[in-house]
C-alpha cells in the first residue's frame, strides 16, 4: 500500500471508529479545537495552533452520518494552505485580521468585508452554528473539549450554540487516539529512530567540560543532519546533579562521575517520540550503579510483563514492587508510564498508574519510564516507547538499556 | 550598570509598576498563570509551559503589599530548578507525579507522599488559598487570568478560592508589558539581530529549485552557527505563490520571478523578535513591483510618522490611505502592527488598527507590518521591529527595506 494510501485509510479508520462510539453515545457530531485533535480530525497542522499556540482559531466537525465529510473551519488565511489531498474534508472559512488578494481572479475575488484587529470566536462559532443548522443538528447533542478551551471561548461558544446539547469530548478523543492506526505507527517508528540518531551523535561528543546546553546543540545539528525538517518537541538533557526541566539550558562543565541524562522527543508529521537515555562520563559511583540496577530490573519487568489484557495498574504495582526490592525502598511515582503520540505535553492518557484499569490492547503505543530524581546525584532514566502486540510489547526504539560510560 | 543588576531593576520596575495599578483598582494581589505572564512575574521559565505547553500548572502571585515577595506556586519537580538569583520570589510547592528523592539529606528528606498520577490543578490552587489566607487577603480582591484558563481550571479555581473576590487581570498584564525595561530592550534588540543574521546566511544559499524546506532548513542552521542556544519561535518562509503558513515546509522549487518572503521571529531570555524582508528570484514582475511599492509607501509612512502621544489609530487610517493611494487601491487589514516581547503567539495587544485609541509611548516596543498575501503572487511583506522614542522611533533591525533579487 502506498503511504498516500495508508494515509486515507488511516482517516477512514479513524471515522469509523469515531461514528460507533458517536452512535453509541447518540451524539450527531464531534467537534475539535485543540492544536492535537484538530489535526487529528482534519489532518491539517495549523501553524497558528502547533507554531503560534494559539487555542480555539480553527474547528473540525465530525459527523455521526457518514455521508457527511468532516468539516473544516478556519480563517481564510490558514485556509489556504489545506492540502487537496485531504479528501475526506471540506473547508468553511471565516474572515481574520490578515487580508487574502484575489488580482488574478483565481477565486472568483476577495473577500471586500472589514477584517477584525484579532481573532474573533464568535465569528468562528457563528460559522460552526450555520453549519450544524445546514446538517439539521443545530438541536442536536454535540461533543466539545470544553475543559481544554479557554474560558473565554467557552462563554463565546454558548452565546452562539444556544440550542444544541454541549457535552464533553475529551473522553471520546482520548479512546479514539489511543489505538493507533499503521500509518500512525509507522510516524512514531520515524520519530523514534531520529530521536536515537540524535542522541548517537550528541554522545560523541561529550568529554569532561562539555555542558548541557553544549549537549542540547549537539543533538540538535545531529538531527538536522539526519534529517531534513524533522523538529525537536523537546530535549531534557541534564548533566550532573541539575536534574530540573530547563527552558535555557545549563553552562556547567561536565566532571568525571557525572550522569548525563537524555529524555528526547521528536516530531514526524505530528507524531512524536518520547524516550530516555543515561550515559556517565568515566565510571558510575556506587550510589549511581545502586539506583540504575534497580530502574533496570524494574524497566525490564515492564517489557517482559506487559501485553494485551493486563490492567495498566497491575504493571504499575508489580514493577513498582521489583524497584523498591531491588535497592530502591523509596521509590515513588504517580505512574510508569503512559500513552503517546500527539500530545505535545508528551504524555497523555492513559497513565500506567496506581489506579488505572484501562487494559493493555495491541495497536497502543505506550512509553514505559522509570525516572529517578535526586537531589545531589540527578537524573537517571530509562524509556522505551513500544508498541502492544497480539503477544506482549515490541520496542519502537533500539539503543542499549545498559548504564554506558563515556 | 552589570546585566545582574539590570535585571534586578527589571523586577523592581515592574513591582512599582504593578503595585501602583493595584492601589489604582483596589486589588490585594494578582496572579499569573500563563507561560508569558508566569515568567514576567517570576523570572522563571517553565519548562512544562514553555516546552510541554501545559497551562495552568505553576502560578506567579505578587501582592499590593510592598514587603510580600512574589509567591512561585510550583511542582516540586519543577521548583528545583528556580535560580537562586531570583531574589524577588519565594517558592511554595505542590506535589506532582514525578518524585524527588533525597538520598544524601541535602534538604531535609524526601516527601513520602502520594503522587498523582498526572497534574492536578486543585492542589495547586489549594496551595494558592493558603497563601492568600497567611497573607490575610484570603477575602480580598485578586486579579487573575481568567479568560485565558482553560474552562476546567476555572472550574477547579472556583471550588477553592471560595471567599475572594475574582476579578479579570488580563488589562493589568496588557498595560504592565506594554512598556518595556531597559532590559528588555537588550533581549529583543538580540533577538533582531539573530533573525537578521539567520535572514543574511540564508539567502546566500538561495537559487532555482530551492524550496522552502530548504531555505528553513538553512534559517535555522546560519541561527545555529551564530549564537548558542537561541531558538527560533517560527520561520514562516515562503516561496513562490504557495502564501499559506505551513508547518510542514513547502518542497516545491524556485523558479525565476518567485518572491521569497521570510517571517521570522527568534527567542531571547523569553523575548521574541518578528521581523519579515522579501526577495525575489531574478527580476520581479511588474505586478510585484507595484504591490511592493505601495507597501513601501505604507511602512515608511509608518517608520516616519509613529511617535509619542499618537494614537495607533491614526497611524492606521493614514498608513492604509498611503498603501490604497500608491497602487493598492482594495488594500485590506485588521492591523498594521502590534506590541510584542514575550508572547508566544508573536503578537500582542494593542494592535495598531481602525479603532485602538492607546497612544504611543516611549519604551513601547512595537512591530509595523504591511503584509500582502495574493493566489498566484505570494506573500509580500517587510516588517520592522521599532523601539517607540521622545522623538518618534528607532528601529531595531538593519536589514535594507528594497525589494533585493538574488
């Protein structure tokens, strides 16, 4: 099958799915609002959602009647720039702040009203409202992220959607996403060999003096080596003891005994990678070779153990169980893991957790991680990001679980 | 005077300033809880705002009362990574999903708690009504970002501050930011250099068949090779007519005649410069040559007019006239320019559009934008970064404002 074709077949997967649960919840339509679900829906990555983080600027409407197509809406700038390959979409568009000129006469003209100083919800919602009426659901039971919008829209959206059923959807696309489809397996594949090529370069590198923000641009122009117009989500690289996230990166100098720790994301067509590494320049101390076997033993407990039809929580309990009897009595957490793939946050749910029924079903992608942070010592970690089986796990990402020193 | 203690007059700057709107509008205390805002406030980058775009997971708190330091509200993860240089701020935590340990008892023991399993906003908003409540203003009236929450955090927001007065702090955020420190100046002044310098390297590389992933790609690597660690918020380079922003970069080749348009911003300390410059392959046809003359006239009727006590509606209508009147007669826009600095959406209130009354001010750090998008043109468009003076203004990047051919 072509990728061109994989593709379709991934949305015309994705549909499907989404009108047996619209029909088991009688909902007439889904809406999407997040920079993540819109383009979940859609297929199109907006620049003013992924790039200028902007919230609620374009909407994506799924129908539970299949004769529908799902309904793009957008402002006529974004607007055009939607691939026509995407022919399971049509496109509605509401004017914003930036003017789009017709002087050839392609479109039939411009748009001549007045454009606003900013983006305007309301419009955007009067052209969802105009579009559910035309559908004949303008009354109907409609789900929406309503807790991820901001409040602001919120209040915009029941001024305009004043006789539709509002209902919470975050559940509806959380169930739908997680079950991945091939092509979307095949993205994290992707995303999760550039993440190891990236940080297969940064290590040759590193030497006594070398910094965390010295690693940072290693692995950067490593990746943009290996590939072009791939894009970093994010590089937690720390070095030594500062083991906190940081946004501008650390300028100490490495020093025999450090542990250098890599926990990496790479994005490929929106699908992004989440694994970790631990490296130590010269020889481990045994306080470090103490934690890390206890990790390991807890790490490969997860990759033996899981597979389809075991509860997230009992992996969470047994693995938890082999840490802290393998050196670690301490150990704690709020889960072990959890699903991935579009969240730009990284993790989303499910959470391989303390109280988590959700079972392990083959076509998830799970990142399984047993971080440690310790004052004094940092970070040690390991994650892997696997794809469940009809029999257990498969590894999507390949670098040794051992504790390598440099 | 040392980048230190600019720094530090920074904070000190923006405290006055804030305390006196707080006097002015009767509030105890205002609360950050946006990345921008989070950040203005504390000095502190969050990771898990910046790089995961989580909202609403750390709080800034800064009170009326003049001997309260600002309250970081932040997960113990997080918090161990604030500077110690942030003299203004005192920490509070919460427990999030990742442990902390403490092997050596470099801070007292670890906390044996339970964790959750993702974040969760009451606890942290819990943390907030108890620091209201020691400071005695748990009955008082505070400022906050409602609007910009997410629906579900209001929700949560509401459960626990049950007895203060909430009130909208959009406008006070608005009006602090709008006029920047000296040291704010010196960031955006880098972060224009750095886009220019990105500009300067690419365009060398420039040539038939480039494409637009070639020329992000080279953006990004001339960025690379000039300054450590300075990251691009967004390239927005085109080629051709395909005008539309785009995630994923255009591979469709250069041919002779394409105007080239860079829209470019890069990150310094959490300030953003947003600068664009157009080019074109060869000789421009007549077409672009008109459109790029009225847009000229428009923007150097910008750079020399704007200046103290100006309202920005009038440098509108008059700019718009000059762009209408030079060739560009259905010329069309909701702005022809916006504040800037920290926000990650590039543009920022006030806007200077039909009906924005604010008046220029020295220490405004403004964009002045004439953009053109046309099917089967492009994009045209040349953007400044400009410092408002006591005499007008000055602008902040370099680069020619001619139509250059390469």
């Amino acid at each position: 099958m072509s990728q061109r074709q994989q593709h379709e077949q991934h949305f015309n997967t994705i549909a499907t799915r989404a009108r047996a649960i619209m029909e088991q919840e009688n909902l007439d339509a889904i809406v999407a609002s997040t920079c993540e679900n819109f383009y979940y829906l859609s297929g199109h990555p907006s620049t003013f959602m992924y790039t200028l983080r902007m919230s609620e600027v374009a909407l994506a409407v799924m129908f539970r009647d299949p004769s529908r197509k799902t309904v793009i809406i957008m402002n006529d700038f974004e607007a055009a720039g939607v691939s026509s390959e995407l022919t399971h979409c049509e496109l509605r568009t509401y004017p914003t702040w930036v003017d789009v000129d017709d002087p050839l006469g392609l479109r039939g003209g411009k748009y001549e009203g007045k454009r606003p100083m900013a983006h305007q919800a309301v419009e955007m919602f009067g052209v969802l409202q105009a579009t559910l009426a035309e559908f004949g659901v303008e009354k109907g039971r409609i789900g929406l992220e309503i807790d991820a919008m901001r409040f602001a829209a919120v209040q915009a959206l029941r001024q305009v959607l004043q006789h539709a059923e509002l209902l919470e959807a975050n559940g509806i696309f959380n169930a739908l996403r997680v079950i991945k489809t091939p092509w979307e397996i095949d993205q994290l594949r992707k995303a999760c060999a550039y993440a190891e090529a990236g940080i297969t370069h940064a290590i040759q590198g590193i030497r006594e003096g070398s910094t965390a923000e010295d690693i940072v641009h290693a692995f950067r122009l490593g990746l943009m080596g290996q590939v072009m117009g791939s894009v970093p989500r994010f590089h937690m690289i720390s070095v030594g003891a500062e083991f906190a996230p940081a946004h501008i990166f650390d300028t100490r100098p490495a020093v025999q005994g450090d542990v250098i720790k890599f926990d990496v994301g790479i994005d490929v067509n929106g699908y992004g990678s989440d694994i970790a590494r631990t490296f130590v320049l010269g020889a481990p101390s045994d306080e470090v070779k103490r934690i890390y076997g206890a990790l390991r033993a807890g790490h490969d407990n997860l990759l033996e153990r899981i597979g389809p039809d075991m509860p997230m929580q009992q992996a969470f309990h047994e693995a938890m169980s082999v840490i802290r009897s393998s050196g670690l009595p301490n150990y704690n957490r709020g889960h072990l893991g959890h699903s991935a793939g579009l969240s730009l946050a990284a993790e989303e749910a499910p959470f391989i957790g303390p109280s988590e029924g959700t079972l392990f079903r083959p076509g998830m992608v799970v990142c399984l991680e047993t971080p440690y942070y310790g004052y004094g010592i940092g970070a040690i970690m390991i994650e892997d990001m696997v794809l469940i089986t009809e029999n257990g796990c498969e590894r999507l990402n390949t670098l040794s679980r051992d504790l390598i020193s440099l």
